[in-house]
C-alpha cells in the first residue's frame, strides 16, 4: 500500500475551506443582491415592475433546485475518488456560471433569451455550490482534533457571511461611485466579472492541500461505494430527511432577513438601495461574530442541543418579525437586522459539523451535501416569494408566523434526530 500523503498543516486546511466557501456565497449573494436591485428591469419587462420583480426572484429559486443535482453529481466523486479534486471542479462550475452573468445581453438586446440564459447560468452557480459546501465542511471536520470538530467545521461556515459582507460592500461602493445610469448600463457587470480573480485565489489554495485522513482511511481500507447517492437514500434516508428538515428553519431565516429584507425595505418602506445595503452589512458583522461562538457552545454541549436552543429563539423572534421590521425607522429597523443576523450565526455555525456527523465516512460527501441542499429547497428556495406574496396580502406579521412555524419543524427533527441516535445505540 502506498504511503500517505504528508498531512496538511491546519493553518492551510481552515483556509482552503473558508477561501472557498467565501467565494461560492460571494458568487451566490451578488446574484440575490442583484435578483432584487438590476434583474428585474434589465432581464424582464419593464410593463409591471411588481410582477418582474417575482419573476427574478423565481430565477433565484432555480439554484435551490439545482442544488441537490450538485450534490449528487459531486457527492459521487467526493465519496469515490475524493475531496480535493471534487472540490476543485465545483469551484470552477460555479466561478465559470457567476462570470459569464456578467457578459449576458439584457432583456432589450435579445429578447426573451435573456432570462433564459439568467436562468441557465444561475443552475449551474447551483450546481456547483451543491458540491462545494460538503467538500468544503468535509475538509475542516475530517481534519479536526479530538473535542473541536464544531470549531474546525465553522470555518467554511464564516464563508457565508464574509461572501455576503463582500457582495454588499461591492455593491455599495458602486452605488456611491458612479450614476444609477452607469450602474444599470454596466456597472453591475463588475461584481459578476470580479468573480475571476476570486476563484483563481481560491484554486491556487486548494490545489496545495492533500486528502483528509477519513477518506485515506476509507480508500486504504477499499470501502468506497459504487453508487453512494443510492447508499445514501437506501440506507440513511430517514436520517437525510431529519437533518433537512432540522435545517430548513436556519434556512428560511437566512433569506427572510437578507434577500427578503431588502426587498421590502427598498420597495415598501422608503429605504434606497444604499441605506439598506449599509443596514444589512452593519448586521452581517455581527453573523460573522457568533459563528465562532455558537461553534465553541456546540463543542460543549453537543452540536444537537445548540441547535435545538437556538430553534426555540428563532421561534420567539419570529413574533417580534412584524413589529420591529415593520416599524420602518433605523433604530427599530437597525436592531431587528442585528438581532436576527446574529441568530442566524448561531443556527449557521455548528451546522455544517452536525450534518456531516450524520453519515459514515464513505457516503460522507453525498449525505451531507444532499441534506443540506434538500433543507435549501425546503426552507430557502421559495422563502423570499412566500414572504413578499404573505407580506403583501397579509402584513409583515404572518411573515414572522412563517418563521416561527420552520423553527418549529426544526425544532421536532431535532429532537427525532436525537431519538434515532438513542435508539441505534441501545
């Protein structure tokens, strides 16, 4: 048998899962940034501003549906060939889809072809963030010590809220530096094309790193599977579907306070574009910020219980959705976007580790990514929609009712999850 690789010094590890990461939720949020603020007067038309704004939000969705495709497609090279190569190739999908958005024609040059060929690319930034996150949390947990694998596998966790801090920033600074004209002829290309150099930082990194001890371990003992998205549905599927379901409220979270957030913010409250971006990236910090502490609680209490407590708060919060964001001033508007990006860090950063602690090594890749991205379709991809058809008819209230009622699916397949590992250990 041939000698292992030299093991990757940690420092490198961390980074490669968090520089990569960091640019899949880049590429993913400059497209939610831009769904809401250019795609529905550049690449639909201009006759009902109501209606093209849910047609690019429903473009939004195609990524969630894409997803799992990715998950499936990479998963299988993941858990037979390994981490490294597979994680790479996903890097290059979803680099290649984000910069060719920049270079489509709109709506005026060509037509109908123009969402078509939105969507399109936006299936394959899909496709490729479907393989990227489990590659990713795969890489820092399998090379965790003993008593810190939710510390190691919240690094490529912090990838989420750097990505959006760097989208919106960008966005930012290209509202202060040029005209609304200028930015909607070609100003938000840059975003799409600056992607390149991204990805090139991202590739040099992960192509320095070896394979993690857990898949050496699972090569040397031969016990890769032919087909591990059917071991995964046959054998763990119960478990694939709890721990979607004990993710979807994190989910759904995410997107109301993010795409859904600026949505109503800028269209129904007074806010511009640039005053709601700084709001969001003011709470965006604060995400950032209780990632790591959420992940030292999950070390201490286990990753299960965290979650389940933090649940029962975004379930709390959800009543309060209405009347602080709905108050429509800074203070009010300020601490709702604090408070709730700071939960949503809480729910973000022991995740990934939980998911992947679901599976055995050699379906590892597969079961996390599809549990993942099965929870994405279910708690994130129609979220935004949901929420501006329910806010609309109904009032800000019932969104935060939508809220509360995920966290509390959440909360039960927490406890299921908790039930089913009982039971398979006695």
């Amino acid at each position: 048998m041939a000698a292992s690789a030299p093991a990757t010094k940690p420092g490198t590890v961390l980074f490669a899962s968090l520089i990569g990461t960091t640019i899949e939720f880049y590429d993913f949020y400059i497209y939610a940034t831009a769904a809401v603020l250019v795609f529905p007067q550049l690449f639909f038309p201009a006759s009902d501003p109501g209606a093209a704004t849910l047609q690019s939000l429903a473009t939004f969705a195609i990524a969630f549906l894409a997803r799992p495709v990715g998950s499936a497609l990479f998963g299988h090279f993941g858990d037979r060939i390994g981490r490294k190569s597979t994680l790479v190739a996903a890097l290059l999908t979803m680099g290649i889809s984000t910069v060719v958005i920049g270079l489509l024609p709109t709506y005026a040059q060509i037509g109908v072809a123009a969402p078509l060929l939105l969507a399109l690319c936006r299936f394959g930034q899909g496709l490729g963030l479907g393989g990227e996150w489990g590659g990713a949390v795969l890489l820092a947990t399998e090379n965790a010590p003993p008593g810190k694998r939710a510390w190691y596998g919240m690094f490529p966790q912090l990838g989420a809220p750097i990505g959006f801090f760097l989208s919106g920033a960008t966005f930012l600074l290209l509202g202060e530096v040029m005209s609304d004209e200028a930015f909607f002829s070609w100003g938000w290309r840059v975003p799409f094309l600056a992607s390149a150099l991204l990805v090139g930082i991202g590739l040099y990194i992960r192509l320095k790193i070896t394979e993690t001890p857990d898949f050496q371990r699972v090569q040397a003992r031969g016990a890769q599977v032919k087909m591990p998205m059917v071991t995964v549905v046959r054998e763990h599927g119960r478990t694939m579907l709890l721990g979607a379901l004990a993710a979807m409220g994190g989910f759904a979270f995410f997107y109301l306070m993010t795409v859904f957030a600026l949505t109503w913010g800028t269209t129904r409250m007074g806010f511009t574009r640039q005053q709601f971006l700084l709001l969001q990236l003011f709470a965006i910090v604060f995400f950032a910020l209780t990632i790591p502490l959420s992940a030292l609680l999950a070390d201490r209490v286990g990753r299960r219980v965290a979650l389940m407590l933090v649940s029962v708060a975004i379930g709390s919060f959800g009543l309060l959705y209405g009347p602080l964001f709905g108050a429509g001033a800074w203070l009010p508007v300020g601490i709702f976007m604090v408070l709730g990006m700071s939960l949503v860090g809480f729910v973000y950063g022991p995740l990934g580790t939980l998911l992947a602690e679901l599976f055995p090594a050699e379906v590892r890749y597969t079961g996390a990514s599809l549990t993942f991205n099965l929870a994405s379709i279910l708690g994130a991809s129609v979220a935004p929609y949901i929420a501006l058809w329910l806010g609309t008819r109904y009032g800000l209230a019932q969104v935060g009712y939508y809220l509360s009622a995920a966290s509390l699916v959440s909360l039960a397949a927490l406890v299921l999850l908790g039930r089913q590992r009982r039971s398979q250990n006695e």
